[in-house]
C-alpha cells in the first residue's frame, strides 16, 4: 500500500453517534465522537489522512467463504492503515487486527417500535377480575335476599320486579322502586343503591380515563422477550459482532433462538430507525446508538417512537481497530485515554443526545403520545360495546322467534 510518510488511510463507516456526516458538500464534514478522536490525534502527531467507508458497509465478520468483510477485511488485506469504528471487541476479531484502548463499554439491548393502541377490551379494565366476580357473587346474594324478604314479609314483590330492581341500579338506571314494606327490606335496598352508585361512578371514571390514554401492549425488555414475542420480526445486522458470535451460537441458548428468528439486516441500526419506528421489525444495538436514535427521534417529533429494553444481553467494550504491530498505536492510546480521563468522550456523547432522557420511562412513553387522547374514538377503541349490542340483538331475536312460534302454534292451538 502507497502512502507518503505522516499519511494514512483511515476507514470508518456513518453510525451515529460514533460518526456522522454533518455536511454533504465539504468531503471532512463529519463530527461525533470517534471523528473528534481522529482529529485530535492527528492534530498531536501531526500526521495527513485520507477518509474512506467500506464498499460493503460493514464493520466486519467472517463471511460464508471464510474471509473476513468490511472494515476488518479492509486492514486484513492492508487496504487502510486503521479503522475508528468502534468496534465490539472479542477473541476472533482480535485476531485478526489490533485493538486499541476501550472508547467505551457498552451494553447490547433490543430497540423495538412503540406500538401504542387503544385496548378493545376496554370496557372491562376498570375492574380486575376478583372484582368483576365479587360483584356477581353479590347481585346474586343480593338477589336472593331480596326475594326471601318479599316472599316472608306481608305485600310481598315478585321476583321479576326484584331482579329488575338489581340490575338496573347496577346499569345506574333508577325507574324501578321497591315499596319499603319493612324495615330491613329498606335497609337492605338503601345500601344496596349506596354501593351500586359508588361502584357505578367508580367504573366509569375510570372508564374515561382508559378510553383517553393509549396503551402499550407489550414491552421488550430483553432479548428473551424479543425472541418470544410475535408482534414484530427482528433482524440482525450483518458484518456485526452479533453476526459474528451468531455463527457459532448454541442452539438452546436464548442467543441461539434469537439466531434462529432473525433476518439479516442491512446497514446500521441507525440506518434502520425509520423501519424499527414504523413497527417493520426489531433489532439489538448499542445502548449508547439506542440512546441516539431515541433522542434524534423525540428532537424531530416529540414522541417516543421507539422503546429500549432494560436488560442487556451482554456488555462489550469497544476499540478502535489497527493493522498488527502499528507504529502509530501506542500513541493515539495514549491520546485515547487522556480523553477518557478529562471527560472529553462522556462530554461529547451528552452533547449529542439533548433528549436522552426523554423517553427514559414507560410513563414517558406513553405521555409523549398525550395529543393523541384529545382524537376521535374509533371503532377498535369501542368495538367491545358494538359486540355485546350485536349479542343482544342476536338473542333478542331469537327469543322473540321462540315467542312467536309459542304464541302461534301452542295457543293458537289449545
């Protein structure tokens, strides 16, 4: 490889927030955290580079015919002289080039879209389900009760009008009175009318309040919910570390079921957010690349659009990646790790995330959405009450199908 002393050719692929172009026209208009790195470095050792990006867009993995890809390719076969990634580091790709010191740890998580939606079992969420049963076990009692009074007591009512009584207090419907022939029997149908009318209220406030708020219906935390949910697909990214170790996965490891299920993805996560955001599929990243998309998400919308998972599948410290036995690397470690101690790295990912923490929360989440609760309901919102009129109706027809036919033929024909 030609190269004039004090030049070298350096590969790096556009990911932010490690790298990314932040001006189209000018050929070195780049920022993010490994471009401050490269250029504080060759500011110190006062040395010439020539940027380039991989053909293929990879960071580097061993392909189907044995070779390595991307940009660990590129310095396997001494077409650069380094690379700043930075790439996860573990024992294949160390060797096959020379890692510099950790830029940073990082954690993979998943990124999945934020599928928010009203709940078409809405109209049963105010109450759990102890609840729902309490109160028919209490209509009945309440109910028999009812009835063994006016049976036992002078004036009695019929059943019919007991029943009624009950249910439509229950519906919050009061057109139907019972005569207070006794003391208990008024005792008895005043509380009765007391609670009905707390629980009434009660469910319908909360009611108002599900019908506004969209729900979440499920949430990935980790990469065993990922590999066992349906909801979406989910990908992983090729010439990756991930690629990488899926290659020798184990099978009945939840890695090796989440190899099984996984399409290969092209390009990086970030090149993928638009994708992930509109519900296409999942994928696992960098927790600091997660925190990057979340917040360039929100700053264009704000909403969170996407959800990262909370427990890491595994912790992987990335480097920079050099030709072995390179003379510039003991050097720019030492510039690396000066940067490091001042702040300067931390100091630069804070800058790049000025929404990182906006959506840190499901309740942030789903209250990014909050200009949603003031639209329309739509037919899913309230499609329960539509089933539960379609079944009455149904049975209301066919009992007054029964009626008919009684009517007609038995006493027509006494």
């Amino acid at each position: 490889m030609g190269k004039s002393r004090g030049h070298y050719i350096v590969a790096g692929e556009i990911w932010p927030p490690w790298l990314e172009r932040t001006n189209h026209s000018d050929p070195m208009g780049f920022s993010g955290i490994t471009w401050e790195i490269l250029q504080r470095t060759s500011d110190i050792l006062d040395f010439t580079f020539t940027f380039v990006q991989p053909e293929d867009g990879k960071w580097g993995s061993i392909d189907q015919s044995g070779e390595w890809n991307g940009m660990i390719g590129m310095i396997q076969r001494k077409e650069i002289d380094f690379a700043i990634g930075p790439f996860g580091m573990n024992p294949e790709r160390a060797r096959a080039c020379e890692f510099s010191v950790p830029i940073a740890l990082d954690h993979l998580i998943p990124v999945t879209p934020v599928l928010l939606n009203k709940d078409p079992w809405v109209l049963a969420r105010p109450f759990d389900f102890l609840v729902w049963t309490s109160l028919l076990g209490l209509c009945a009692v309440c109910i028999g009760t009812l009835v063994l009074m006016t049976l036992l007591l002078p004036q009695g009512h019929s059943v019919g009008v007991v029943v009624e009584f009950v249910v439509k207090s229950l519906v919050n419907e009061g057109s139907v009175t019972i005569r207070r022939t006794s003391k208990s029997l008024s005792i008895m149908s005043t509380f009765w009318l007391f609670g009905m009318m707390v629980l009434v209220h009660s469910y319908s406030g909360t009611l108002t309040a599900l019908l506004a708020v969209p729900k979440a219906p499920f949430l990935v935390e980790s990469m065993e919910d990922l590999t066992n949910q349906d909801m979406f697909p989910w990908k992983i990214e090729t010439g990756s570390v991930l690629e990488q170790m899926s290659l020798t996965a184990d099978p009945a490891t939840i890695f090796g079921g989440f190899v099984r299920g996984a399409q290969p993805g092209a390009g990086t996560c970030y090149d993928n957010i638009e994708n992930i955001e509109n519900g296409e599929y999942a994928m696992v990243c960098e927790r600091i690349s997660v925190e990057k998309m979340i917040s360039d998400g929100f700053s264009k919308s704000g909403k969170c659009s996407l959800y990262s998972g909370r427990i890491a599948f595994m912790s992987l410290a990335f480097a920079m990646a050099f030709q072995p036995n390179s003379t510039i690397l003991n050097k720019v470690n030492g510039i690396v790790l000066h940067m490091i101690e001042a702040g300067l790295i931390r100091k630069s990912m804070e800058k790049l995330m000025p929404n990182g923490t906006q959506c840190a929360t499901i309740d942030q989440v789903i209250g990014s959405h909050g200009n949603e609760r003031a639209s329309p309901l739509a037919m899913t919102d309230l499609i329960t009450s539509f089933e539960a009129l379609g079944w009455g109706l149904l049975i209301g027809g066919i009992i007054l199908g029964l009626e008919w036919i009684y009517k007609h033929f038995y006493c027509t024909y006494r």
